[in-house]
C-alpha cells in the first residue's frame, strides 16, 4: 500500500491509472478546501483469461486484373468471399453508389455493418489518392501534421462495392502485381474494421491512438497500430487484459465503436473481436505507459529475432545453416548477458555463431578485451570488439 500526499486532480489520476468510478463519484463530492486522502493498492496483475476471440484462415493472393481477364473480377480472396466477416460487403448493404455517390434508391440500415481499411501512406505515396475513389477517406493527422505529411499519414478510408459488384481499392489490397498501384498484396499497407458505427466515430476513436502522450518525459509518441504485424502482435499482448481491450476497442456501456479488427500477415488472415468483458470493466487510459513501452520492447526484439533467424545469419553463414532454433537460443543468452542494442546485439549473436554457442569461450574473449581496453568500452564497441577477435582467430 502507498499513499498519495500531495493533493491530485482527478483528471490526472485518470490519465495515469485509467477511470474509476468510485474516484470520480469521490471527486465530485468535494468541497472546496477539502483535501481526502486516498491508500491505492499497487496495479493488479493481469490473469491467465483471454478476454480475445480470435479466428485464423489462410489465403491466396488474387491475380492482377491483367491476369483473370474477366467482366468481374473478385475483389476478395476465395476463402473469404463466403466468409462471415466480410458477408455485408457488397452492393446491396454497402454500395458506393448510395454512400459515397447520392442514390435516392439506398435507403441506409442501421443494422448493416460498415467496413474501413486504416492505410498506411509510408508505404506509398500513391494509397491516399486511391482511397479517395473508394469512399469517405480521411488523414488520421490533424492540423499542421496533416499539411506537412498528407502523403506519409494513416488514413481511413470506406470500403464500398459498386454497382457493377467491384470493389476496386478493396481488390488492390489482396491483389499481387508488379506496380503497387495494381495489387499492394507484397507491401500489405492496411488493417481492416467491421462495425455499425459511422465514419465520424470511427475516426475520432483511432485518432486517440495516433499519438501517445508519455508523462514522465512530457513527450508524444507514434503509435503504428496500423501496421498489420503491430496490430496483431499488440491484441495479443493484451488480450489478458480487460482494460485495454476495452479502451483499444472503444467498449463503454455495453457496446464496442470497433466490433472487429482484421489484419493479414503473408498468407494468414486474423480477425479478432471481444469476448465478454468482466462487469464494471471500464478502458484504460490512452497513453504511453509502462506497459505500452515493454510491448514495443518486446515488439522490436521479436522482429529483431525473425531479422536474424531469416536474413543476416542465413547471409553470414551461407553454408553452415544454423537451425533458427539456434539462433533464438544465442539471442536469448545475448539478452542475458546484458546487451540491448540492436547492432551489439546481431554481432553479439553472430559471434555465438562462429563460436557454436561456446558461451565460455565468448566470456573468456570479453575479459581479454576488457583488459586490452579497459572496463570502459560501451555496449556497441564491445560487440564489434568480439566479433571482430572472432573473425581475425
């Protein structure tokens, strides 16, 4: 137990541990003058229950337009034309003519849901103008940020079907081609959202995310949630916790602002949605906390570790064919040794690799050069120093 002496707004309490409504009934009692004093338990671990649903199926990239030859061509891969998730996505429920064009035919229905892709335009400059055709399109940016980066933003664009039963921006991002403009399936720039609420909601929820304010260092942080690999990486790191799904999904009162999330990594596409939420659960607060830093920790030395294990090891020992089992296990010992930059790291690890694995022999050389150097030598020299005593035995 610990004690807070010094007198605390509520709305800092709130952006540091997340609403509790005991807190504010607490706050809006109080008299002016009036100091309460209250003893708060430290943060409740997270438990062992998935509060996740998650499905998983395998697809197939589509065939450039060029390639099918056909009046229609799908504008979803096979095994997802008859899947649930995508059920609503046609002309009838969602039809561009009716909810981007005027059509005094479409009535819209309340109950039908509406599906968006969050486009990453880092990784090209040509997505936020091909989204423009497709529906309500607009920069996750605000103000001068959204002038100087209009190219480079995440945007959120409506998916829609045509009259004609096509799907054109929908079809580009499972189609393989050559040019991007044609098929974006090798650079995969978005995520997708199924939900019955509206554009306007949608976008005033995701912008919350866009940029995470860190107190302790009174800085904002990018959040790149719209990366397919951080998206799913990041459900699952919190699925433990009712909390953050709730705040991640928009959940208040029963309902959610995001109903599904979906992301495809190569050939796996994920769709994730909430299970029942503890009673009373209320979200988080956004922001870059403890938690969000150790996620994007441990993100970047999952990729740091799939880097290794499918590039630079295989490039560096062309012929030996070190299992990736080997490799996770020499990045692991690096970890424990102390190491937590990239590049010390990979030479760190390579240096594992000459030696196979001879964790002796590896801290008999790091002694040597402690005594040729001294004890100074910073984290990036000292790896360079070991790989390069390895490489000149």
């Amino acid at each position: 137990m610990s004690s807070q002496l010094a007198p605390l707004p509520a709305t800092t309490w709130f952006q540091r541990h997340g609403y509790q409504a005991t807190i504010w009934a607490a706050a809006q009692q109080l008299k002016e003058q009036e100091l309460r004093f209250l003893l708060v338990q430290q943060e409740t671990q997270q438990g062992t229950q998935s509060y996740l649903s998650q499905e998983s199926l395998t697809i197939s990239p589509l065939q450039s337009i060029f390639e099918t030859h056909s009046y229609q061509p799908p504008y979803l891969p096979e095994a997802l034309v008859n899947h649930p998730f995508f059920a609503q996505l046609n002309s009838q429920e969602n039809p561009k003519e009716g909810l981007v064009y005027p059509n005094p035919d479409f009535i819209p229905n309340t109950d039908s849901y509406r599906y968006y892709a969050v486009v990453d335009g880092v990784k090209s400059f040509i997505l936020p103008q091909l989204c423009e055709r497709e529906g309500q399109t607009d920069s996750l940016y605000k103000g001068d940020l959204k002038n100087r980066m209009h190219t480079n933003a995440p945007y959120l664009t409506q998916l829609t079907v045509n009259d004609e039963g096509i799907s054109g921006f929908t079809q580009i991002l499972f189609t393989q081609a050559e040019q991007e403009w044609f098929g974006c399936w090798d650079i995969n720039p978005a995520i997708f959202i199924r939900t019955k609420h509206s554009f306007e909601e949608v976008h005033y929820h995701l912008r919350k995310f866009i940029h995470l304010y860190k107190e302790e260092t009174e800085k904002w942080y990018f959040f790149r949630f719209y990366d397919p690999q951080v998206l799913v990486a990041y459900l699952h790191h919190i699925e433990y916790d009712p909390t953050r799904l709730a705040a991640f999904f928009g959940f208040r009162n029963g309902e959610c602002i995001i109903e599904y999330f979906a992301a495809r990594i190569e050939n796996r596409f994920y769709i994730f949605n909430l299970k029942e939420l503890p009673p009373e659960t209320q979200p988080s607060a956004v922001a870059f906390d403890n938690e969000m830093e150790r996620f994007l920790e441990e993100y970047d030395k999952r990729q740091l570790l799939e880097k290794l294990q499918t590039e630079i090891i295989p490039a560096e020992f062309p012929e030996q064919k070190i299992a990736e089992a080997d490799i996770d296990k020499y990045f692991n010992q690096t970890l424990e040794l102390g190491f937590k930059i990239e590049g010390s790291i990979t030479n760190v690890v390579k240096t594992l690799c000459y030696l196979s694995g001879d964790l002796t022999k590896l801290k008999r050389y790091w002694l040597e050069l402690e005594k040729e150097y001294g004890n100074d030598l910073t984290e990036i020299e000292l790896g360079e120093l070991l790989c390069e005593k390895i490489n000149l035995r």
